[in-house]
C-alpha cells in the first residue's frame, strides 16, 4: 500500500515550492489514481473516501510533516570509512529539525553560510504509533511504513561545530517522499543516489549495521516517538557535494525515486 500526502491544486512560492494555500490531502495511491482518505492512516486501516485524482495530476507533497526527526549517523561501513570514523558499538543519532523538510520536485536552497553542502540518500522509518520502550522483535507493530529521504548536510559546518543540529537542519535540507510503502520489507533493497544523471551512491540496506528493527528498540529507549515521526536510518558511502543547478534523485527498490533540483538561496 502506498500512502501520500497531496495537493490537487498547484500552487507555488517564489523558489518553487509548495504555496501554503491548503493543507495536504490524504491519499491513496491506487495504480494511475490517487483515492482520498478520510483521515491520516495513523488510526487502523486507511478509509477511502469518495474524491479521486489522476496521479500525474496532483502535486505530491512530503509524506508526512513529523514531529521529530531522528536521524541516524555512521551506519554503513563503507560510509563509515570515507569519514575517517570508527564503527560504533551502538546507534549514533542526532534529531534534524522538523522545519527542513520538503517534497518531492521541491528546491533544494544551498545557504550563504555554507560552502560545502553534501547528498545523503536514505531509507526513512515512518511511526505509526505512539511508542517507548520497544524491543526489536515488536518493532514492526510500530511501523507504518517506509519513505526515502536526503539527508542534506552543511558538511563544512557540521565539522566545524561538532555537534549537528546547524549543519542538518537548514530549511529544504529534509527532502521525503514520494510517499510510505507499508509493505516493504527493508532487509535488504538497493538504494541509490544520482546527480545529473551519475551514480553517486549505490548500495544494498542489508549492508546496515544497525537495522530498522534495531533503531526502534534503541530509539525509544531513549524517546517516545509518535504517530508521523521520522527514523533516518543512516547513508551509504559516496556522499558527495551538490552545486547550484545539480538535480539529486534517490531511489529505494520498492519504493521508487525521490528527486530534487539546487539552487543557491537568494538574500
């Protein structure tokens, strides 16, 4: 099943994305359709509506507007070593503002105080329910499903402060989408990041040292995570900077691409 969030309307901003003339809609994607539903899927099976749309026809919005967003660092080895890091022993995670996040076909703004700013494609964890304390064998009863998301970085600003919050968390840094894929079984799927149509990042998830399951359990020891919150679960080797024009598409088998343009933020 394939879940979204949409606007039948277009509407743009003055860099290209969304207008904020209307909340989202609900969706369900059925083959060229996408069918309303009748209230966010958070609560039990999804509930058709009546109103439905051609697919090529609306303007897919982010598939969800967390709460939070947990993100995961250093989680494939290969990755781990072009950084010049040591494997952890447990789950390196960091939150990425809620603020950051934006849809598929929206601008990705490179920002003045950057001069580095790095692609990392990403499987995303979407929670269905409110959760804590969960150990890893119950930790799909708390799924909802899976998205893809770029986890845009200010890599010369995370190294200079250490910590990540400013790096990660600009506005446009968070692109998800297209929309969550309840079924997917995320042991193991290639993912694969391109730039102007070359293969930057192209890896299989089974290569995670820390799986989805895993995250959840280590996660909610720590936090309770709600309806709609966010898992990042960590990048592959190959990240790599973006320049102002690059279009950025990753892709999840099973899922399917999520693709962004650059631009540098005007002032």
């Amino acid at each position: 099943m394939r879940l979204l969030r949409f606007l039948p309307p277009l509407g743009y901003d003055s860099i290209g994305n969304h207008a904020p003339d209307g909340e989202p809609l609900w969706g369900l994607v059925e083959g060229e359709w996408v069918v309303c539903l009748d209230s966010p899927p958070f609560d039990g099976l999804p509930v058709p509506g009546k109103a439905r749309y051609p697919l090529r026809e609306v303007r897919i919005a982010a598939p969800v507007q967390p709460g939070k967003i947990v993100a995961v660092g250093m989680n494939y080895e290969g990755h781990i070593r072009e950084m010049g890091h040591d494997i952890p022993s447990e789950p390196l995670i960091f939150l990425k503002a809620p603020s950051a996040v934006i849809g598929p076909e929206d601008r990705i703004l490179l920002p003045p105080e950057s001069n580095r700013v790095d692609f990392e494609g990403e499987l995303a964890v979407v929670i269905g329910r409110r959760c804590r304390r969960v150990h890893r064998a119950a930790a799909d009863q708390y799924i909802l499903g899976y998205t893809i998301l770029n986890d845009v970085t200010a890599r010369d600003l995370q190294r200079k402060d250490v910590q990540f919050s400013r790096g990660k968390s600009f506005d446009t840094f968070c692109p998800m989408g297209p929309w969550i894929e309840t079924e997917l079984d995320p042991g193991d799927v290639r993912i694969t990041t391109v730039v102007n149509s070359e293969v930057r990042q192209d890896d299989q998830t089974s290569t995670m040292l820390f799986n989805p399951a895993i995250l959840v359990e280590f996660i909610t020891s720590v936090m309770t995570l709600m309806p709609g919150d966010v898992i990042a679960t960590g990048t592959p080797q190959g990240v790599g900077a973006l320049s102002d024009g690059d279009e950025v598409s990753v892709a999840v088998d099973g899922i399917g691409v999520l693709t962004n343009t650059v631009i540098k933020e005007s002032m």
